[in-house]
C-alpha cells in the first residue's frame, strides 16, 4: 500500500522534502528520464514512471497525494481524468495537497503574477495557453470547487500568485 503520492514529481525534490518527515512518499511522472534522475538523486525514495491520467495503483490504496503546479498547463479535459484517478486511487477519507497559481487578488499577487508570466511564457505556447486558460476559468480554488473537492486548509502565496490547499473529495 502507497500511503502517499507526488503526482507529476519531476525532478523528486518536494518527494526529497516530504520524505525527510514521512518517508511514505512516492512519485510518480510521465517523463522517464525526470523519474530516473529522481531515483538517482533520492534513492532512498521509490518513484514510478506513469501517465497521471492512468495511475497503476488499485482503488483506494492511497492516505493521500499531492499535486504541486501540476494542473495549469494541462488542458481541462486532462485536468479532469487526473482528478477521476486521484479519486479513484485515495481512500474515501483521503487528503490532497494541491500548490497552483490564483487568480491575482491583491497589489502583492499581481506583481507576482507579472513575474510568473515571463518565466510560465519560456515554457512554451501551450503551457503558457493552457495557464492562461486555467486562471481565466478561476484558478485552483474554482478547479477545487469544479471537481468535488473541499477546502479544509488554506495558505496563500502572495508573491507567487498561488494558493497551498489541503483538500479532500466532498
């Protein structure tokens, strides 16, 4: 049993963080040659090559998972399958820590937000698009709201546009 999954980890370093408290972290990522440099840098921590959208884990396994900046440059029906499979893989009473950018809100947010542009434009059109779209459709707190989910505990980054939030399916 998996207590808890980094999904779309890249280079392993939050899985390092959280491992330091918790070694019950795993990650997962698409891209083999992310997953492999993760397991070279942290081989204390056990990582999986997998499409988020198709997590190889039986129903319910997980206590919970966490989804840092992983849902803004994916189109909205991948947004959507991610979330059937996180459903799908945490048991019912399953938490999941989601980091992602908001709406701007204040003074503080939106300089922030001007800085994230330009490094979020270096990463391509469709990224840059696909995070257009996902903050003009609200940002993590109307995704958490589109998908069923609950808010139980909330931190907002100003400078970084970005919302730290601990939920879990309604």
């Amino acid at each position: 049993m998996f207590p808890a999954l980094d999904i779309c980890c890249g280079t392993g370093a939050q899985c390092h963080r959280i491992g330091k408290v918790n070694r019950s972290i795993y990650g997962l990522d698409w891209d083999f040659k992310m997953v492999k440099y993760a397991a070279s840098k942290y081989p204390g921590l056990s990582f999986m090559c997998a499409n988020a959208v198709h997590i190889p884990l039986k129903n319910s396994c997980l206590k919970g998972a966490v989804i840092s900046y992983s849902l803004h440059d994916k189109p909205p029906k991948i947004q959507t399958k991610i979330m059937e499979e996180v459903d799908r893989i945490l048991r019912p009473e399953g938490k999941i820590v989601f980091v992602d950018f908001e709406m701007p809100w204040n003074r503080k947010s939106r300089m922030g937000w001007q800085f994230t542009t330009g490094i979020e434009r270096m990463a391509g059109k469709k990224h840059f698009g696909y995070g257009r779209q996902f903050l003009s459709l609200g940002g993590l707190k109307t995704f958490l709201k589109q998908n069923g989910l609950v808010e139980i505990e909330r931190t907002d980054v100003e400078l970084a546009h970005t919302g730290i939030v601990v939920a879990q399916f309604s």
